[in-house]
C-alpha cells in the first residue's frame, strides 16, 4: 500500500467514525464495536494505530478480533479543519484564470532573447 492509500484510508476511517458519532451520539459510539475484512486486516489495524496515537481516537482490539473504536475531540477538529481546508481549495477555482498572461511581444526584444521590460 503506498503512502497515499495510506493516508486516504485513515482519513476514510476517521470520516466514518466522526459520521458515526454525530448519528448515533457519544453514549451509543462508546459501545460500537466493528469487524474489520480479512482481506486487509493489517492494513486497518495500522491506520486506526496511527490515528489512535494522533490522538485522534479511541481504539481497542477486542477478544472476538473486533475492535471498538471511537473518535475523539482532536479527531473531531481534525475531520474539521481538512473538510473546511478542502472546501476552500475547491471554492477557489471560482476564480480560476483570473491572471492572463500576455502574448503580445513574446517573441519580440532587441533580437538577443530578452524580452523588455515597460517601465513602472
């Protein structure tokens, strides 16, 4: 798994347990345990330990291979904060091309490369 799914997929658990909380409410969370698939087990279990040592959430493994985990107060902020950062990013291309770069006299200058300069 490179670095980037790596990091897609602590965000995607960080997401469902920061949706979590909000549907069911911090009593009902405390008491969520979750079965993680076979096939990429290790995988998730590495995520929740990076996030769970962020501090970000509660984790624990359980007897029956299930983990109960929960998000946290800096998971909350942190979901936040990258929703707020990530909405921003794509409400700026509102004001895509707004500099157009000029065409004119490109080519041009004293015949050695440089292009001149107007005077400020």
């Amino acid at each position: 798994m490179d670095l980037l799914s790596k990091k897609l997929l602590r965000y995607g658990l960080l997401i469902q347990l920061y949706d979590d909380f909000f549907t069911y409410g911090y009593e009902s969370c405390v008491d969520i345990n979750y079965r993680i698939p076979r096939d990429c087990r290790i995988d998730v279990i590495a995520a929740l330990y990076y996030i769970n040592f962020r501090r970000w959430i509660f984790f624990n493994i359980e007897k029956d291979k299930t983990v109960s985990v929960y998000i946290l107060g800096n998971g909350i902020d942190e979901i936040e904060r990258s929703l707020q950062e990530s909405g921003e990013l794509l409400l700026s291309n509102i004001y895509k091309d707004v500099l157009i770069p000029v065409e004119e006299d490109r080519k041009g200058g004293d015949g050695d490369g440089n292009i001149p300069r107007a005077s400020v």
